[in-house]
C-alpha cells in the first residue's frame, strides 16, 4: 500500500538570495521529491505573522516573522511516500552545525535563523501550511 504524502517546503529569503533555488529544488528531485506546485512570492511580516501562529509565544517569534518577511521565498508542495518525514530527514537539524552530512541545512544553512529551508513537521500541519499558500 502506497502512502504518498504532500508537504510544504520553504527555501527561505538566505538562500534565494544566494541563488540557491534551482539547486535546493534539484535535491529534492534527486531523492524522488514530486514538485507538485512551486512559486517566489514575497510574504509581509503579517502573514508570516499569521503563517508562525503556532510559535506565538515563543521568545524567537518576532525575528522568525521579521526573517521570513525579510526577501523572497519559494513555497513548493513536495509528493512523495512519508513525504513529511522524508523532507524533515532531508533538511536536517535546525541548527546547521548539527545536521548530519548531505543535509539541505548543512550544506546551505548559515545559522539557526538562516537555515535555507522550512518543511512541515506534520502531516495535519502540512496540510494548513500548503492551504496558506495555495488556497485555490
């Protein structure tokens, strides 16, 4: 039996300003990843705001809404079996200095707050993170 999952990947405004896209894209095909949907959009800080409700009360809110909205992104939905689990082993640790080798966050992360991507971490979160961005 199949269990083909979507989830949301975020290549964050660090690596779109490194030109990194294309290539964070390429890695995700490389490991059968399903580009089902992509888009560079800008976010302001009150939809991400809206889009990090979850950490709200967190101490890292505000730079975390503050990054987010800081330059362009590139949301995808990514399809694949175990998607969400897949793409958070893929991406690595938060901190890039603790992700394991051949992660997205090693390789590109710059710090805990510039770490090049977001992904689910959930199968119900993906599900209203892909319907924030892609409400059709």
């Amino acid at each position: 039996m199949s269990n083909l999952e979507r989830t949301l990947s975020i290549i964050k405004p660090d690596a779109v300003e490194r030109n990194l896209e294309n290539e964070i894209k390429e890695i995700f095909k490389s490991k059968g990843f399903n580009i089902v949907k992509n888009k560079k959009i800008q976010v302001s800080k009150s939809e991400a705001e809206q889009f990090y409700k979850v950490h709200e009360t967190k101490p890292f809110f505000n730079d975390l809404c503050a990054y987010l909205s800081s330059g362009p992104i590139v949301v995808m939905i990514l399809e694949k079996e175990n998607a969400v689990a897949a793409n958070r082993e893929l991406m690595g640790a938060t901190k890039p200095e603790e992700a394991a080798e051949g992660t997205i966050r090693k390789k590109y992360g710059l710090s805990i707050d510039k770490n090049s991507v977001h992904g689910s971490d959930s199968i119900e979160n993906a599900k209203v993170e892909i319907d924030f961005f892609f409400k059709d």
